[in-house]
C-alpha cells in the first residue's frame, strides 16, 4: 500500500485529476448503466405479467363461452396454440384430477400456488416467480373456471399457466453487453477528452512554472505574468509577485545592511590595526603605550557598542524581547532627559523648551532608549543657537512625543531614509556624538515592539519634527491577541 501511495505521490497534476476524473466518470456511467439495466428488467418482466395476464383471462372467457370440458379435450390444439413462447407452461385440469391438456415443454415443476376463484380478476401480485436452471425467469398463475354459461354445465377447471421469460432473458443479456460497451467507451471518451482540456487548461501553470525557475537570487525583479491568466491563478500570480516584492526588498535590505556593517566595522578595525603597528614599528615610551592603549579602548568601545546595537535590532526583529510595561509620568521622565543633554547642546548653544503632561504605558528602558536617541539626533543635526522643543500628551488612545528642531535642507528623500540603518544624513557632523547611524533604527525598532509608530516630518519650512505614539495599555493588550506584523 506504501508502493502504491508513493506511486500516486509521482504523478503529475493532469495525471491526478485526470484519473479522478474517470474514476467519476466511472461511478456515473456504472451507476447509470445499473438504473438502465434495472429499469429495463423491470419494464420486460411487467410486459411478460400482463401478457400472462391476458392470456389466461382469454381462457376464462374462452371456457365460459363453451358448454362442456369435452369440447376441450377434444379440441386441445386450440388452447395450446394461444400462449405464444413454445417454452410457455399450459395446464389445464378439473381440481384434484390429472391434466387433460397439458404443454409444459421443459417439464418444469410448479410452485405451491393456490388457484384464484372464480369470478377474481387475475393481477400481478398474484403472480409467483421461479427460476430454470439455466437461471431463466419462470412467472407462473393458478386460476379456476367455470366451463358453460352461468357454469350450469356444473364443470369447473383450473388454469396453472406460466410464462417463461427466454427472449426477455436474450434480449438483457445484449443489453447489457451494449451498455458495458457503451460505459467503457464513455469513460475512455471522457478520460481523453479530459485529459487533454487539462493540459489546455493548464498551460497557464506551467508558463508560471517556468517564468518562476527564472527566478534567482541575482534575478529578483522577474514577477509573473498576470495579464490573461485565469481568475484564480490571477490571484496566485498576484499573491506570488506580491510575496517576491517584500523578497527583494528584504534581500537588497540584508545585503545593504551587510555593506554598511562591514564599512562601519572596517573603520575601527583598521585604525587599531594602524595604530598598533605604527607602534610596535619602534620602541615607545611608556605614556606613548598608555596613549595607544587608551586609543584603542574608545575603538573597542565603539565595536561594543555597534555590536550592541545590532544585537539588539537583531532581537527586535524577531520579536524575541519580552516588553514589561508600566505607566511613566511624561513631564518628570523628559525632565530627566533634557537635563542629562543639556550640557552637550550648551556646547552647540541649542536650548530646551518641555511641554509635557499626562502619563505613557511603556518600558522604561526602552522608552528612555528611544527618547535619548532623538534628542542626541536634535542635537547632532540641530542648527547652532536655536532651539529644541519638547511635547508630550496623551489620551484615550496613547500618548504623543514630539521633538522639533530647526534643520535646513531636509529632502523628502532623506526624511525617507531616516529610519533606515547606518543611515547618516550629514557624515560631517556625525563625528561630534559618534554616530554610527543606528540610533533612529533603533527608535523604530522600539516603537514596533510596544506596537507603536515612528514618524518624521517638516511641520514648516526650516523645522523638522520626530514623533513617537504609544498606544495606550487597553490598545496594546488588544493588539497582542494578534500576531503583531513583521516589521520592514
């Protein structure tokens, strides 16, 4: 059975439905031809009931018409020729008597009958059934008549008849034969026919089929074609071609992160492979190893911390971190932040200006974590001597944190990318908080684990606003009886 499993396993499509096919076609034209061979038996046998019918209330008349059973004995001929199959059963004899008319060809023996009175029509439910050897249908009838007129001749005769159902029994057995061969030749019709609307009907597959085996890793843009394609394999290409856009975007994503990663670490690498040879070129000094070694600590730090980042974005992506909420007061939290930043943006002569209230449901960590990097990123990018404004609110929905800052020469196209990671818009000044262009991904990484958003935007000309949203507790408990979406 595991042979024939495996076998059925390595069909093709069209071979599949193809027998599934005719093996339906098999059970309708079976079952039809049952119904046909059964109603056709049925019809025969009522024909043979009514014939015999005939025949024997014929006799009845035919007696009563006479005046004595000496006119039939001596005129047998007459009612022997009347029963029409030369294999038909007549009998004719006075009760408890033997035959004195008798034409039983195949001496067949009749069943226990007890013979219809006089005056009781003969009907098919008092016909009974028996079969010759050969498996022939036998119907027989037992009836009682009266000879003469009002029967004063005071003779009464009983009739045992039987029609034997040959050429009804010739005549199902070529039919069928005609309707097995008319069921094999519909079910080969119907397999050919079938079989090759399938391989019509399927070309559509096997064209995409093919246009998919073109699809390789250097070949991701190749979508499948959707113009005259059928309904339901439109909707496949669609869901296909769909599936193979976020594929490639995922894919040029991984392979630029990988670009980007292998640039960031390069740097680092490089300087403390140049420092260190620089100095092991000739001897030093004491506080020239001390220098050397304390160089190559802040580019060690630095690799921490890039791996850091990237360990953590790595298990936010797959939703791995387990995300304890509480409720932060957002006037005394972004308090704390403003004056933690507040002597870096004193060097830049950037101010602060907090407008907060309510509360927020979120990770304190996180959303420390996520705050502190758009206010380094206001102070990085924000232009000297201005200012960076602060706002907080919240309601039923969540609450809202904004961080405005004026920035000159921010394109949609940058504001675009401003999430993506090791994104810097101006390497220039990157340097001056030791960016390594993670920050904002990590911001957006956040977001997506309190199920959350991260937008940017230019609220006006020369100003550019970063905004966090967090749904409220009685949101995010609904949104985790989902799965939450990937994040892109």
């Amino acid at each position: 059975m595991n042979a024939a499993a495996t076998s059925v396993r390595g069909w093709t499509l069209t071979s599949r439905v193809t027998a599934l096919f005719a093996l339906m076609t098999a059970l309708v034209v079976t079952g039809l031809g049952f119904y046909l061979d059964r109603a056709a038996g049925v019809a025969l046998s009522q024909r043979a009931d009514q014939a015999l019918i005939g025949r024997v209330e014929h006799f009845r008349n035919l007696m009563h018409d006479l005046y004595n059973v000496e006119q039939m004995e001596q005129r047998p001929a007459l009612f022997e020729s009347m029963m029409g199959n030369e294999q038909d059963v007549r009998i004719f004899r006075r009760q408890g008597e033997a035959p004195f008319i008798q034409s039983n060809p195949d001496h067949l023996q009749p069943p226990e009958m007890t013979p219809l009175p006089v005056g009781r029509p003969v009907s098919s439910a008092s016909l009974q059934t028996s079969f010759r050897p050969d498996g022939v249908k036998v119907r027989w009838v037992s009836a009682l008549a009266d000879v003469g007129k009002g029967g004063a001749g005071g003779d009464r005769v009983e009739i045992v008849a039987a029609y034997v159902m040959v050429q009804e029994s010739r005549m199902m057995h070529s039919y069928r034969w005609r309707i097995a061969g008319a069921a094999g030749a519909a079910i080969l019709l119907t397999s050919l026919l079938g079989f090759l609307l399938l391989r019509r009907g399927l070309q559509p597959l096997e064209a995409m089929s093919q246009r998919a085996a073109q699809i390789t890793p250097d070949r991701l843009s190749t979508r499948l074609e959707q113009d005259g394609m059928p309904s339901e394999l439109r909707r496949v290409a669609l869901s296909f071609n769909a599936m193979l856009d976020r594929l490639e975007a995922g894919y040029d994503h991984l392979a630029q992160f990988s670009g980007d990663l292998a640039h960031e670490i390069r740097t680092p690498i490089n300087v403390l492979m140049g420092q260190s040879q620089v100095a092991l070129g000739q001897r030093r000094s004491l506080e020239e190893y001390e220098q050397l070694l304390e160089s190559n600590v802040e580019e060690l730090q630095r690799l921490s911390r890039i791996v850091e980042n990237i360990l953590f974005l790595a298990q936010a992506d797959h939703a791995t971190l387990a995300v304890e909420c509480s409720a932060l007061d957002l006037h005394e939290e972004l308090g704390k932040v403003t004056d933690y930043f507040e002597g870096i943006a004193d060097e830049r002569g950037l101010r602060f200006e907090l407008q907060a209230q309510g509360t927020c449901h979120a990770n304190r960590d996180m959303w420390r974590r996520a705050v502190n990097n758009l206010v380094i990123n206001a102070v990085r990018y924000g232009e000297a001597d201005s200012v960076i404004r602060i706002q907080a609110e919240n309601d039923a929905s969540g609450s809202r944190i904004l961080v405005d800052n004026r920035c000159e020469g921010v394109t949609p196209h940058a504001m675009a990318r401003m999430f993506d990671r090791f994104y810097r818009g101006d390497r220039s000044r990157s340097a001056f908080t030791e960016s390594n262009g993670l920050g904002l991904a990590i911001v957006k990484a956040i977001m997506a684990l309190h199920r959350g958003t991260a937008a940017v935007e230019c609220p006006q000309p020369g100003w550019i606003r970063f905004s966090l949203f967090f749904p409220s507790a009685a949101t995010q408990a609904a949104q985790l009886q989902v799965p939450p979406p990937l994040p892109t």
